[in-house]
C-alpha cells in the first residue's frame, strides 16, 4: 500500500493540465510495468491509459477508472501536494 501512497504523492508534486498529462501517463505506465498486465492501452482520449488482467476464472469483472489531470488551483500554500 506504501508504494501506492507515495505514487498519489508524487502525482500531485507534478500536476499537469488536461490535455498535457504526458509525464503523468509515463509515471503510471513505469508503475503499473511490474504488475503483468495482459494488455495495456495507451492514448485513450489522449494521454488515458489502461491495463487489462484477465485472470481466465469465470466470475464478474471488474474496472478501476481515475482522472489524471489536474485543474488550476491558484490558491496559496506550502504542502508539496497541492493539484
């Protein structure tokens, strides 16, 4: 769970625009590498990324869906994390 926590730390040092979310796509295509992903899908609406795990057992699938970009937040602060 570490490993997730610091990757949503450092998405959020490193917000990019939608449309310009580049390095964000990068970060979690290099995160998602070890895990063994059947198919991954890039440039989905752009700079979307999924990966697909088919575990060949019958049963319900299911999908994870997040949002990469970030909006512009102007207000003033000192957290490292502040999309």
């Amino acid at each position: 769970m570490d490993e997730f926590i610091n990757l949503r730390r450092k998405l959020h040092t490193g917000p990019e625009l939608s449309g310009a979310e580049h390095q964000t796509a990068r970060r979690i295509a290099t995160f998602f590498q070890p895990f063994g992903a059947d198919q991954a899908v890039a440039d989905l609406g752009g700079n979307g990324i999924a990966f697909l795990f088919d575990s060949r057992q019958p049963g319900p699938s299911i999908l994870f869906r997040c949002e990469l970009d970030a909006i512009p937040v102007h207000g003033q602060t000192e957290l490292a994390q502040r999309s």
